[in-house]
C-alpha cells in the first residue's frame, strides 16, 4: 500500500515519542491501529461492493447476449416437447372384479340353510 520502509517507520516513532511523550504513546499507538483497522474495513466492503456491481453488469450482459439468440428459445421448445409425455386419453373406471370364493360364503347375518337342513 505505502513504500514505507523499516528506517522511515523507526524515525516516525522516534519523533512520536519526542512529541507525545511515553505516558501517552501506548494509548496514541493503540487509537492509531483502530483508525487503520477501520479504514481497512472500509476499503474491503467498497471492494466487495464494486467486484459484486461488476459481477451484475457481467451478468446481465451475458443474459441479453443470451435473448438475442433466437435458436436457444428454439431449442428450449424442442428439447420440451421431447420431454414432455404424448396426450393420453384418461384411463377408464378399472372393471369390478369378479367374486371370489371366499366372498360367496354366507354372511353371519343371513341363516344357514345348510344348517336348517340337517336339524
């Protein structure tokens, strides 16, 4: 970010410590290093900010490339119509089937004839 190199910061600090003293050079050192923490902070989300702007713009250029491309659509409704299944009569009401043996025995309800006879 800065060319700022070893002997420039040791002169920096040298001469904040002449000019603020050692009893409020720790608390100066320590305002100091918020300050960069939230510029930093703020220089991050604007490059979040912009890099998201320039990933819509490239977005919505590829989408307009995209509609002025008629075949796409025509290939869109070809690959639907293969997909989609043939139109179907409705099934008809399934035919009852036929009793079985098990359903012909005599209800509990109705008397046994069989029964009758034998007495």
């Amino acid at each position: 970010m800065f060319d700022i190199g070893f002997w420039e910061l040791a002169l920096i600090m040298v001469v904040a410590l002449l000019v603020v003293g050692p009893e409020r050079l720790p608390r100066l050192a320590r305002t100091l290093g918020l300050w960069v923490g939230k510029a930093r902070r703020f220089v991050s989300t604007v490059k979040a900010d912009i890099d998201r702007e320039l990933a819509a713009e490239e977005l919505k250029k590829t989408l307009a490339k995209q509609a002025e491309v008629p075949e796409l659509y025509d290939i869109i409704e070809e690959t639907k119509q293969a997909i989609k299944p043939p139109e179907e009569a409705p099934p008809a009401a399934p035919s009852p089937a036929p009793p079985t043996a098990l359903e012909q025995t005599p209800s509990s309800d109705e008397p046994d004839k069989a029964n009758d006879r034998n007495r």
